[in-house]
C-alpha cells in the first residue's frame, strides 16, 4: 500500500521527488504531454510538504512558480494549499499547493 505524501518522512519525500523527476524526463523524451503535466504536478505537491505553511501568509502576494509575471493573493491556508486568487481581474478563487509560491 502506497503512503500519502503526508505521511511521508522527508528522506522518502525526496526519493519520491526524484523518482518523479526522473519518470517526468521519460514521459517528457517520448513526448507524452499529458503524462509529463500528470507528474510534474505531484512533483509540486511532494513538494509542498517539505516546505513550512507557516511561512506562508494570509493577504499577502506571491509570483507563481510556473507562471512569470503572475501572481497569487492568498486568502487562508488550509494545510500544504493555499486558497485565494490570482491577480489578473477574474477573481476566481483556487487553491495551489505552497511549492508553486515563491517565497520572498
């Protein structure tokens, strides 16, 4: 039975993370888009549990990892995601997992 990235000890999130990392290469090399999108987001949330959610705040902005020049307002934290919206007019709310927020 697989564990939850939450239970994970960070010695086997790092495994994961390079193991992901090395099937998102393979995918990417036998140009499998969407096998390679699949990946590259779990590699996010593997991620997102080694960072700290308390360095994470609440009204503040970040630029999105994958995206320059976008950026997100987050509204609360709930666990390793944070909830709010992204500061280009639509105001839709969503959640991101931390890894994708460039700290400051």
């Amino acid at each position: 039975m697989e564990k939850r990235y939450s239970q994970m000890s960070e010695f086997e999130l790092n495994q994961e993370i390079r193991t992901l990392h090395e099937k998102a290469r393979k995918a990417e090399q036998l140009g499998m888009v969407n096998e390679y999108a699949v990946l590259e987001r779990k590699i996010y949330m593997a991620k997102a549990y080694l960072l700290n959610p308390d360095d994470y705040k609440s009204g503040e902005v970040y630029e999105i990892e994958q995206d320059p020049g976008s950026f997100f307002k987050i509204n609360y934290l709930d666990g390793v995601f944070a909830w709010g919206s992204r500061l280009n007019g639509l105001d839709k709310e969503e959640a991101l997992p931390i890894s994708l927020l460039k700290n400051k």
